[in-house]
C-alpha cells in the first residue's frame, strides 16, 4: 500500500511539474540565431583561428579558459602553468570577440561557448 501511494505522489508531481519546467525553459536567455553566429564567427574569424590552436597547444595544461577564471586568484586546474603572457593573450583574444566567451578543450575537439 505504502509504494502505491509513493507512486501515485511521484506520477501526480511529474504531471503537474512539467508544464512549470517548459515555461522556466522559456525564461532563460534567448538563444542567438545561426546568422548572428555566423555573422560573429566571420567577424573574428583569425581570432576564433588564434584561440583553437593556442587550445590545442594548451589541452595537457587545461580544459577551460575563459576571461573570469583567467583573472581567479590563485590560478587553479592547470592554468597556474599557462605564463602571463599566454594568460594575457587569451584575455585578448576572447575580450576582442565576447567578454564572456568560454573554451572547453579536450582530446577531440574545442569548443567555444558563452
């Protein structure tokens, strides 16, 4: 009797629940448009270049880099080993596109975020 009634509390809160999860989907920040995207890419394009191979350079160092965990103090998950001057560059590169532009590297790819 007692896992009958639990079910029933978890199936009535999923009925009720999710259409309050798809209007709070709606409430986040709007996605941009594959042309504003672009438009970007295009725009800075040799800096995109720029940050994709100095991620590749850096992926034994690091997984993500952006210009918040840049400027942390103290410095931590590898980026500690990144000089200033690398630091600095990427402070350049990802404020002269987005101040919130993110890098996530790995093995397989870069990925770019914000």
């Amino acid at each position: 009797m007692f896992t009958q009634i639990i079910r029933l509390y978890l199936v009535t809160c999923v009925i009720l629940g999710a259409p309050c999860l798809l209007r709070c989907e709606q409430a986040t920040l709007p996605m941009p448009k594959d042309a504003e995207l672009v438009d970007v890419f295009r725009t800075h394009r040799e800096a995109f270049e720029r940050l994709a191979a100095m991620g590749v350079e850096d992926a034994n160092t690091t997984t993500y880099i952006s210009t918040e965990v840049l400027n942390e103090e103290p410095l931590t998950d590898g980026r500690e080993m990144l000089s200033s001057t690398r630091r600095n560059e990427y402070k350049r590169l990802l404020a002269s596109i987005r101040p919130d532009l993110a890098i996530w590297t790995d093995w397989y790819r870069i990925t770019f975020s914000y």
